[in-house]
C-alpha cells in the first residue's frame, strides 16, 4: 500500500510471506533447522551474507513475524525475542556490559530484576547503584566515569510509580549512556519510550503482550547496533523463543489495542471507586489525580494500564485474608491477564528482599497488586469488595 499504516494495523496485517497453500493465517514453523541447496547458499547464510534461515536458535519465521510486529509498535530498528522477560532482560545488560562497567537502576524494580543487579551482574565485576524515583540529583550523583548503561521500568512493579522518560532521556543522552526501559506494565500502545530517547525497550510478552496466561516470553527492541551484539549474544548462549511461543505471541498483538482499552478503563474506574471502601487504607493507580506522578503519567501515557495497587487496613494479616476471601479473581503470580489477578508482592515477586529493601520501595506488608481483567467491571469490584469485608473480621 502506498499510504503508512498506523502500527496497531501492522501489528495486525505483518504477516510471513504466504506458503505455496495461500494461507490466510501464518502457519506454524515447527523445525529445528533448514535446509540449503547448495554448499554456497549455506555458507553464504552461516557468513551473514544473506538473511536465509539457518537454525531456530538464530531465526525462524514465526519468531521474525513477532519482532517485526513489535518494532513496528514500538518504533524501534530491529529486535530479539528470547524465552521468557526475564532472559530478554538479563541478555540486554549482558550483553552490553563488560566487567569495570557500572549500571545506574531504578531502585523499583521487580524482584528478579533486583536479583541480577545486586547478586549476578558482581559476580563479573559489573557494579549498579540504586536510584529513587523522581530524585534527579540522586541519579545526577549516581554517575561514574566506568557507567554505560541505565536501567528503569515505568510504572515500577508493583507501586507504579512513574519515571519521566523525557528528562531520564535527556540524562542519558547528556551523560553518553545507553538507556534501556522496561515497557512490560504499559505496553507500546500506551508509551512508547523511544520517542523519549531510549535505545532499547524489554517486555516480558508473557504478560500483557500474551494476554492469556498461556506461554512464555521476552523481546528487546531498539537501536541496530545495540540489538546485534545482543543477538550475537544470544545466539551463542541460547535463550530464544520458540516458534510455537511466537506463533500465539504474534496472533495475541492482533488483539493487544482494543484489550488494553478495556484493562485501562476497568482499571480506573475500579480504583476510583475503592478510594472510598472503609478497609482501604489508598489505592494506587497512574491516571489517579493523587498519583504522586500523575502529571509525568498524563504527559507520557495514553491510559494507565491494567494494574493497579491498594493498602489494605490491617497490614499483612489482613492481606492474606483478602487473598483467601477471593471468589472470582486468581490468586497467582502472573499479570497481564483476560482474568482479574491479585497477588501480595511482600511474600511473592519481591520476598527475596529484605524488610528494609521492601519499605524504601514502598512495598508494605498489606500491599496488594490487582492485575485487571476483561471480565464485568462490577463482577470484578463485587468480588474485591466482599473479599475486603472479610479481611477486616
């Protein structure tokens, strides 16, 4: 077509070019390698000298449909998709750092994130400092002559807090630092963080990107000479998706624009209407007009996303009754759902961290993380309200 499509239309329309079958819907690629005509077309492929598929830890249509979805939502050059979030973000520093660099890092971060800054990345002589958010001389006074790279999420996980991708860009920028952002909470059709200057972008696309709790799986998207040292990387150490995992993954965007609309709004308006329930101490949610960040959120964001998070009175005990007095929403580890999800992150995603890590991170005993789903708006209220009832008895 000769005019520009928007990228929530080539996320539908990206497709792999159709088999001699004329295919409606891509087919699933289900090899482990492919085959060559001659010596010299392999050797050509193995010398990248051509883009020919080679072995499915390298590429494989159903994986390259994927990226290409993504970078198209994202803006971004060029991509790679891995196993799980979590490889995505692990390859995207490791790839990158050397030992006697330095990382500056959101000090809100989910819990495994947290993990490899502070255990794994040492271990090899990457040093990180932790940096609150909003606290811009902090991350002014974080930076060493050996830093390379900056690592955030926004909104954080699981307090949501929100970072200003336009000044942290600027930062990075003025500071010659690589920026990398976790977008996994809002998704590219709610911020795009590279229009604010990031260089790469990590999902875990096992959560919204998914939307069904089905597979596993990671993308990082960005700069082209940033992603092939981070392919080269991952193509020798092996953690890339399955062509299976990418065949649903890239099925799941086709839908992502009109699910994520409904998260954000039943979101919203279940968080409104829980600021005034007896048993809550305060919800927490990004468009919230008393969201500490709320202004940066408006700016950065075209809605706020499908999580949002509540004290519950009482502290930990009386969150462990919520929990139990559930009927309807699951209690389980994931988000990003078709069905509502609440989990208790001080005893879950983020028990590896002590009291003290906890509470400078505003992870209290009684916090509770909702993960919105498409379900009724009211059937998901009803069950969260007569499980906070019970919780107070």
């Amino acid at each position: 077509m000769s005019k520009k499509l928007d990228p929530v239309t080539q996320a539908i329309r990206i497709q792999s070019p159709q088999t001699s079958q004329h295919e409606h819907s891509t087919p699933l690629y289900l090899t482990s390698s492919f085959t060559f005509d001659e010596a010299e077309t392999m050797r050509a492929a193995f010398a990248d000298e051509s883009q020919d598929n080679i072995y499915s830890r390298f590429s494989n249509p159903n994986v390259d449909e994927f990226i290409a979805k993504m970078c198209a939502l994202e803006r971004a050059e060029t991509g790679f998709a891995t196993s799980t979030g979590m490889s995505a973000i692990f390859s995207s520093m490791f790839a990158l750092l050397k030992q006697g660099d330095h990382l500056i890092c959101c000090s809100s971060v989910f819990g495994s994130t947290f993990t490899i800054v502070t255990k794994y990345l040492p271990k090899y002589g990457i040093t990180a400092t932790l940096v609150p958010v909003g606290d811009n001389a902090a991350w002014e006074a974080a930076v060493q002559p050996n830093t390379k790279m900056v690592y955030l999420e926004t909104p954080t996980n699981p307090q949501l807090e929100v970072i200003d991708l336009e000044w942290v860009g600027r930062f990075s920028k003025k500071h010659n630092l690589i920026l990398n952002v976790d977008n996994c909470f809002a998704t590219p059709l709610l911020q795009r963080p590279i229009d604010f200057g990031a260089d790469l972008v990590v999902h875990s696309a096992t959560k919204w990107i998914d939307g069904q709790g089905r597979v596993l799986g990671g993308i990082i998207v960005g700069r082209k000479d940033l992603v092939k040292d981070i392919y080269l990387f991952c193509r020798n150490t092996g953690p890339a998706m399955s062509p299976f995992n990418a065949w649903i993954l890239s099925k799941s965007l086709e839908t992502l624009d009109v699910r994520m609309q409904r998260h954000s709004e039943n979101a919203l308006q279940i968080a409104e209407k829980l600021q005034s329930n007896p048993h809550v101490a305060w919800v927490k949610y990004p468009l919230l007009p008393n969201h500490p960040q709320y202004e940066i959120a408006r700016k950065q964001m075209k809605s706020g996303g499908g999580v949002f998070c509540l004290e519950i009175k009482g502290g930990l005990e009386a969150g462990r009754k919520f929990l139990d007095a559930l009927e309807l929403l699951s209690v389980t580890a994931n988000l990003g759902d078709t069905r509502s999800i609440a989990s208790h992150p001080a005893s879950t995603t983020h028990s590896r961290l002590t009291d003290e890590q906890r509470l400078s991170v505003g992870i209290t005993p009684g916090l509770i993380r909702i993960s919105t789903g498409l379900e009724k708006l009211e059937d998901i209220l009803s069950d969260i309200e007569q499980a906070l009832e019970k919780s107070a008895n």
